[in-house]
C-alpha cells in the first residue's frame, strides 16, 4: 500500500521547480496532498495506512483544517466500515467569532480527556500542526499520537521532537523525489 500511495503523490501531488511555501521558505519541491487526499484511490489507500499506524487508543482522529479535513474524513469512514469506529475533528486556526466560538469543531463523542492522533497532509516544519495540538489539548482532549502523510523533511520531526511529540510520517521526501 505505501509503495501505491507513493505512486499516487507522485502523479498527483508532486511538482518539482521553485515555491515559496506557507513556512514562508522557499523550496524546489511542493508537495500538493490534497490531489491525492481528495481522489478516491488516495483517500483509500491514506485511509489503510493511517488506520494501520493508528496506536491502539486512540478514540479520535483530526487536525488543522484545511489539510486534514479530506484524510479524517476517509479514516473515520473506513475506520467504521472496519469496525473500529473514530470520532473526526477538525482545528481552526483560530476560534470562530460567532455561534459556539470553537476552535476545535467536532468534539460530540470526544469527551474531555479522550486520547487522539493529530493528522496533517504535508508538513515542513511543523508550525501550524503544533499550534494545532496545543488548540486540542487545551480544548481537554489528550494528543496521543503525531501522524502525516508526507514529510518534507525541513526540520518538523527535530521540532516536534523538542515539543515532547514524535512525528510518524507515511512518506517522506526521499520516497516521492
């Protein structure tokens, strides 16, 4: 499965020549997930892998929208069909201004204290991701396991490593360049 999801980035999601990324870092590659998060094979395949990478307790899965919308969506789904149901939730970057003010939506069946796994499509170096964390474990929820589909390896996993979390990817940059 990881050799096909590999596949599918590089088909889809892989472009190669100059880009100024959200770090605000320029780079020679960028990595569109989304392509391949929002086709079916993608999320299908995403949806395999994440499921079995998932820590055994973890009752919840989500992360900073816009990234990890399509990947908690496909897991949480799957996640039913293989009888092992998630709760999915998604982290603004910044609570709402009106109706409940949220920043942490989805949390109907996630009660205070429940054990989650933080999903992000592509990291660089981490940023948004932790901000993402903190949201959730201030908002009472337990982060107990780091997950993405493509690191890039700019410095995410040292950083996340430094914050007291371990980054687990599923594909990295050597496996798609």
């Amino acid at each position: 499965m990881k050799d096909r999801l590999i596949a599918i980035l590089k088909e889809r999601s892989v472009r190669t020549g100059t880009f100024t990324l959200a770090s605000g870092k320029t780079s020679d590659l960028y990595v569109d997930a989304r392509q391949t998060t929002l086709s079916p094979e993608g999320s299908t395949v995403l949806a395999s892998l994440i499921l079995e990478a998932l820590h055994p307790d973890a009752v919840g899965i989500g992360g900073p929208v816009t990234g990890a919308d399509p990947v908690t969506g496909a897991v949480i789904t799957h996640s039913w069909l293989q009888g092992r149901p998630l709760h999915g939730f998604m982290v603004r970057k910044e609570a709402k201004g009106h109706g409940a003010g949220n920043q942490v939506e989805g949390r109907y069946g996630l009660p205070d204290g429940a054990k989650v796994c933080m999903i992000e499509d592509t990291v660089t170096t981490g940023g948004s991701l932790l901000k993402a964390i903190k949201a959730v474990e201030d908002a009472g929820l337990v982060v107990i396991q780091v997950l993405c589909v493509v690191d890039r390896c700019e410095g995410a996993a040292e950083r996340f490593r430094a914050a007291g979390y371990t980054l687990e990817s599923l594909v990295n940059r050597d496996d798609i360049t």
